[in-house]
C-alpha cells in the first residue's frame, strides 16, 4: 500500500510541478508585448533595468520549483514512516505551495511595475 501511494503521491506532485513550469515559463521573457504580467514599450523591453529583473525573477522561480521538487519527495518518502503523518505532511506541502506561487508571482508583477513606474512608461489615456 505504501509503494503505491508513494509512486501515486510522487507522480502528482511532479506533474503538478512540471505544469506549473510550462504555464509559468512565458512570464519571463518579453511575449505580446509583456514580460511578467507588465505591459513595457517594445523599445525598452531590452533595458537594463528589464532584463535583469526578469533574469533575477527567473533564477527565484527556477529555485523555488527546485526547492518544492525536494520537499514533495520528502513528503512523500514520509509515507514508508507513518501515513497518517505524511498526508497531513503532503497537505501543509500543497497549500504551501499554492500560496508560495501566489506570492512569488504577486511580488515579481509589482517589482517589475515599479520599475515601469520610476521610468515613466506609463501610457496614461
């Protein structure tokens, strides 16, 4: 039973990942027009200030998939320990994850507005 909760746990939990990877992968690089979340003039999308935002945004997101792809095996080698244990593990994981993203997200939009910001790239109508 174990076994079979583990590989069910563990597959779930890289999915999830490698979803959130591919959906999210976009927000770094200047697309549409936009570059995480943010509308920047097609002339300075190639700004200092921009790319090194977007790079430095994009090493915390590469680090943060890193560091959950770590703690979900963690939780899920808790199943083998005690399973009551681990599911209450792998719930704190999931909303812990879902809020972090939430945040990472949030706090790179406004990082990346204040920038648009302090260069008056606004565009008001």
């Amino acid at each position: 039973m174990e076994i079979f909760m583990f590989i069910m746990f563990m597959s779930t939990n890289l999915f999830m990942i490698l979803i959130l990877k591919y959906s999210c992968d976009g927000n770094y690089h200047y697309n549409n027009g936009m570059i995480l979340g943010v509308h920047i003039p097609s002339e300075h999308s190639g700004d200092e200030a921009v790319i090194s935002l977007a790079q430095k945004e994009y090493k915390n997101f590469k680090r943060f998939l890193i560091i959950n792809i770590i703690l979900s095996t963690a939780s899920c080698l808790l199943i083998f320990l005690n399973m009551i244990i681990s599911l209450f593990v792998y719930i704190i994981w999931i909303l812990g994850f879902c809020a972090a993203i939430s945040i990472l997200s949030v706090s790179s939009h406004r990082r990346m507005y204040s920038v648009k910001e302090k260069n008056g790239w606004i565009i008001e109508s």
